[in-house]
C-alpha cells in the first residue's frame, strides 16, 4: 500500500496534463455555462446619456429653491426618445424613469411632490438640488471598459451584462469531448432484458450528466464485452476525441482487460492505484494526444472519482486554473473509527444545528457499490490517512457534491 499516489498528487498530474481546447464563437443565448476564453469589453456607454430615475419633471435646480413653484410644462419625453430644445428657467419638462434628461435641465422633482393643472405644474415639497434623480452617462459603464475577465464559467449575471455591454457573441472555450465506455459482460443498459447474473449500468448515465454539468460533451460509447479484439474496436473509436473515460476493467483480476488492450493501443501509464477510499484502482495516462482515465467499476467509486478528478479536468481543459478540491468546516455528526493509509470520502448529509453550526453525519454503510445513499448525500466527509478516531462535535473537511 506505500506506493499509492496521494490523492492531491493525482489531481495535479491529471490536471496538470491536460491540454487546453480550443476556442470558438457562440451566441449569447448559448454562452451560460461555458467558459470565457477571452477578456470582453463594452461596445457602448450604460446609461449612454443622462437619464431619469424617477417619474417626475426635469427642471431647472435654481428656479426651485423657493417652493412652492410653478413652471410651465413645455413637453414630455417618452422613454426612448429625446426631446428636441432646450429647457429656460421657469420651464418644466414630464419625464418617466428611464426618460432621457433634455438639455438645460440639471434636477428631477418626483411626481409626489408636484400638483398639475392643465400645463402648470406646482411643485409643493421635497429638495431637488443639482443632479438629484439623474443617472449619469457611463453610471454603470463606459465603451472600451473590460468587465468580463477571462477564464471564468459564465452565469446568468454574466450573460445580462454581456447583453447590456452590446456584445451578441462571444468567444469561450469548446466544450472537452470525453468518450466513454462501460467494460464487462456483466452489466446492461437499463431497461434493456437482464440475465440472471447481470446488474444494470448506472456509471455511464451518472458520468454523462456530470460531464454536461462541468461543461463537456459526453460521447457514449456503450458497453464493451470481456474480448480483446471487440474492446480494441470500439476503444480506438475514442482516439479521435480529447479523453477517454473507461469504467471496471482496470484492476488486476483475470478478466480485466483495460490496461492490456489500451497498452496495446499505446498507452503511456502515468499513474495506476491511488491512496484514495472508493476508488483505489484509478488509472491515468495516454495514447498520442487523447487522455485515458480509467475509473473503478463500482457506481461510487466511479461517480466519486469522476468528481474528484474528471470534473477539474474537464475545467482545466477549459483553461480554469484551480484543480484542487474545495473544501469547508463542520462538525462531525457522529464517531468515527480512526482511518488506514488511505484518504477517506464518506458520504454524508448535513444539518444546522439550532445555534447555526453546520453538521456532517456520515451514513453507517459506506460500500463502494451502494448508490442510493451517495443520491442521498449533499456532501463527502473527507478523513485524511492515519487519521486519528473522531468524537461526535470534532471539526471535519467536507465536499460539497453540488
């Protein structure tokens, strides 16, 4: 067990090999989600003039220093739209929020704080000093300022301001196309007729979401058997792609075969077994420029790994730079035993206790091919090797699954 790569040390290699896609051009409407792969700077000014912010009369600051007032109400400007003059002293003009302020005018009255009649209109009450409700050209921005940074994965917030900035598309990065394919005799797709000794594939429907949710293009490509020459076939159909995700087949047993075919094919083993609980036989390498990485059989395993490792990949090739787990406090729910040599990812759920301290409680089954409570999870404790035992209250790490 001494030569078992260090969880973090895996996530370095893996990260740290992956090659950088290529850029392209979207549609805003399609950019949520993807990551920017260049700075984006304003094609215009927002408020590209001064603009009003509240329902009201533009008018001339000085002549309302002494209230009450009235003006003559010369016009109005409709929101869109500019008024053409300009405005005197002893005038008034009717605004709306949004309206464009007409030249000459230097304050906005509030509509509560003026009585009309016909064209006059009396203002009653309130301060208007010099700029009050006007929004200023530029308020938010001017043409040429850089407001998005690139990399970063795009939100909805993004996307609005990328609209406000006058920018129809953008450019991000591809999305990683990561082929997949589920090894053994033993399993089926679900729905499919099951015999009597097969169990029905979860790992390959799981991965896919995961890598649509990390921003990849999820490539099936099904199930190979236990046989060279039809795994060799349907494997070299990935050489075309940026990574190859394989799942069972990778550990030492008679009819595991992944590792003696992709050898075959030209496999550059970077690493194979990693100090990690589920998922110790994980492999890592490459054939020519597609990246190969073999995750475990089991359903947890598998899904547990693919967070831990296929998710910061797939944004490491998307030009994100931080590959490490992200990591907070809580306290642990229960007793734990002390760990072994490997770093341990327990499933668990939290709570909030009613002083608002957070609280991860580890369920009692941690078998590497229970799914249901990993569905059940929001969250993996994560014990260090040689971890001492944990009393129920002890602070602990905890990942998010999201």
């Amino acid at each position: 067990m001494t030569n078992l790569l260090p969880v973090f040390e895996a996530q370095r290699r893996i990260c740290t090999a992956m090659p950088v896609v290529d850029v392209e051009q979207v549609q805003l409407a399609d950019a949520y989600g993807r990551i920017l792969a260049k700075n984006e700077a304003a094609r215009r000014t927002q408020p590209p003039h001064a603009v009003s912010a509240m329902d009201g009369y533009a008018v001339i600051a000085e002549d309302i220093k002494t209230l009450p007032k009235s003006l003559s109400v010369i016009g109005e400007v409709p929101t869109g739209q500019k008024y053409i003059g300009s405005l005197s002293s002893g005038q008034a003009i009717r605004l709306f929020t949004g309206s464009r302020v007409p030249d000459g005018a230097d304050t906005i009255v509030i509509q509560e704080n003026t009585e009309r009649t016909g064209d006059i209109v009396r203002v009653v009450c309130g301060e208007a000093p010099s700029g009050k409700f006007i929004r200023k050209a530029g308020l938010d921005f001017s043409e040429g300022d850089v407001l998005l940074n690139a990399p970063k994965k795009l939100s909805a917030r993004d996307i609005g301001l990328a609209a406000s900035m006058n920018l129809p598309w953008l450019t991000v990065r591809q999305k990683p196309r990561i082929s997949l394919l589920a090894t053994g005799d033993e399993i089926v797709m679900p729905g499919n007729p099951i015999g009597e000794n097969q169990i029905v594939s979860s790992n390959v429907l799981a991965l896919q979401s995961l890598i649509r949710c990390h921003g990849g293009q999820p490539i099936d490509l099904g199930i190979a058997p236990d046989n060279e020459k039809q795994f060799y076939e349907i494997a070299k159909n990935a050489l075309r792609t940026d990574v190859l995700v394989t799942t069972g087949g990778a550990s030492v047993g008679n009819y595991d075969l992944v590792q003696k075919v992709l050898r075959k094919m030209g496999l550059e083993l970077n690493f194979w077994q990693i100090a990690m609980r589920p998922g110790k036989p994980l492999m890592f390498g490459n054939i020519d420029k597609t990246m190969i990485i073999g995750l475990p059989g089991n359903p947890v395993s598998s899904f547990v790994c693919a967070k831990i490792f296929l998710a910061p990949a797939i944004e490491a090739m998307q030009g994100l730079k931080q590959f490490t787990v992200n990591t907070r406090k809580a306290q642990l729910g229960c007793y734990l035993n002390e760990n072994d040599e490997r770093e341990d990812y327990l499933r668990a759920v939290t709570s909030v206790s009613e002083n608002g301290t957070l609280i991860a409680t580890p369920f009692p089954k941690q078998d590497s091919s229970a799914f249901s409570d990993l569905a059940k999870s929001d969250c993996l404790i994560i014990r260090p090797p040689f971890a001492a035992e944990a009393k129920k209250g002890e602070t602990v790490d905890i990942f998010w699954l999201g």
